[in-house]
C-alpha cells in the first residue's frame, strides 16, 4: 500500500512538474473577469422535423363523398441552413455565465409524400414534394459552466431555452409551422484566447419542447385535392443541429 501511494504521489508531482514547463503566456488574461460583455455569432446548421403521420383517414370531398386516404410524410435528410446573431453575456460567478444571444436562422426543410392510394402509370407510389421555407428569429437563454482556463483554452458545457419566431409560411402549404415555437438546447465549445479577441466555436443540439406543427387549417384551403396531404400528420417536432462561431 505504502509503494502505491508513493507512487501516486510521485505521478501527481511529474504531472504538475509536467503543466508548470507547458505553461505559456496567457492571451487576454482579464478578459473573463468583466461583469459583462457583448459579441457576434455567425453559423450553419442542419435542420430536420420529427413527423407523427397519422396513418388511413378518411376524406370527404366537395361533392360530399368520402374515400379513403393513406398519405404518410418525412423529411429524409438533414437540410443546411446559417445563423447571424449577436450575443451578451453575464458573469455569475468564475465557472458559471448567464448568455442572452439573439440571432436568426435562415433555411429549407425539403419534405416528401408517399401517397399509398394513387400509383404512377409505372406502378410506383406517387410522391409530392414541399420546400418548406423557414426564417426564425430567436433569443436564446443559456447557462455555461466553464472549465478553469488553461494556457489559451478554456472547455464549457451549456444548456438553455430558445424561444424562437417563425417569420416564414403560407396557408396554401402542405405543411405549415406555427408562428412561435419552444427549444431546449444544449451543448458544447471552448473558448481559445487570442492575442485581439476570443474565438469560441459552439456545437450544440436544439429539440422543439412545443408542437411545433400548426393544425386545424383543413377550413382555410381552396382546394380541398390538398386535404390527405394537408391532414397526413398530426404533430411535429423540429430539430436543429448549430456548428457556430462567437466572435467577442
């Protein structure tokens, strides 16, 4: 027992003796003490929406028959999109910071129909397609909890909500989103100190905690060929996939 705790002792002061000689002269070594300051964010992302379809319905047409319906809907790949945004941030304390970062997400989810009871002359099931167009604003409310800096990084995990404004969409869509929206997002970057600023790349996961999908339109359409489309799902969650960068 006595050797092994020698030995831990004698790994432990190599290891410090090891950090001391890699020590290297800190860039902005006040920079993390200001009570608060502002920044820029710039990004991509990859958007995608989790579709509940609701399986065979049955339609009722304008001249008052019914016919049943089998229309199922997907979004099959992850569209890229960009963000533009601005960000301030409080310190709370030397590992925790409270973040306000208003920005704006610009992007298309390309979404796919199956229709099961029509086929194409070549026997296969017909497919209708949607670009579905999307600019969010959005004011993201996260709390960071950093690593102790070391030499010219510093690690952080952060978690937070982002209520966000849906600026895009049109009535006559297959699929439409409603005007607000709810994400609870959470992450991870690290911040590298520069010799003029900080760089801090950001990639964090967002999951809609809100139904995101606006229903009840089935009244506001003209042309009622687009109701087992219109009506083929019954909620959605949208998921947002951010690689960023915070200029501060």
């Amino acid at each position: 027992m006595k050797k092994i705790i020698t030995l831990i002792v004698v790994c432990a002061c190599s290891l410090s003796a090891m950090a001391q000689m890699d020590r290297k002269v800190q860039n902005r070594p006040y920079t993390d003490l200001r009570p608060f300051h502002f920044g820029v964010v710039v990004g991509t992302h990859l958007q995608d929406i989790e579709l509940l379809n609701v399986g065979p319905q049955i339609i009722t047409a304008d001249d008052g028959t019914t016919y049943e319906s089998l229309v199922t809907c997907d979004q099959d790949r992850w569209d890229p999109g960009f963000t533009v945004g601005v960000l301030g941030e409080y310190r709370i304390s030397q590992h925790f910071q409270f973040r306000v970062a208003p920005a704006m997400y610009f992007g298309t989810r390309h979404l796919t129909f199956h229709n099961f009871k029509s086929v194409t002359p070549e026997g296969e099931v017909r497919e209708q397609h949607q670009d579905l167009k999307t600019a969010y604003i959005s004011t993201a409310l996260d709390l960071i909890f950093a690593a102790p800096r070391s030499n010219n990084h510093r690690p952080y995990l952060m978690a937070g909500l982002n209520p966000m404004i849906n600026l895009s969409g049109k009535d006559d869509d297959y699929i439409k989103l409603k005007r607000t929206d709810l994400y609870a997002e959470f992450g991870m970057g690290c911040d590298f100190y520069l010799p003029f600023f900080k760089l801090r790349p950001e990639l964090k996961f967002m999951y809609s905690i809100t139904g995101a999908l606006e229903t009840g339109r089935a009244d506001k359409i003209r042309d009622k060929s687009m109701l087992p489309y219109l009506q083929s799902v019954s909620e959605g969650h949208t998921k947002i996939i951010t690689l960023s960068f915070h200029f501060e």
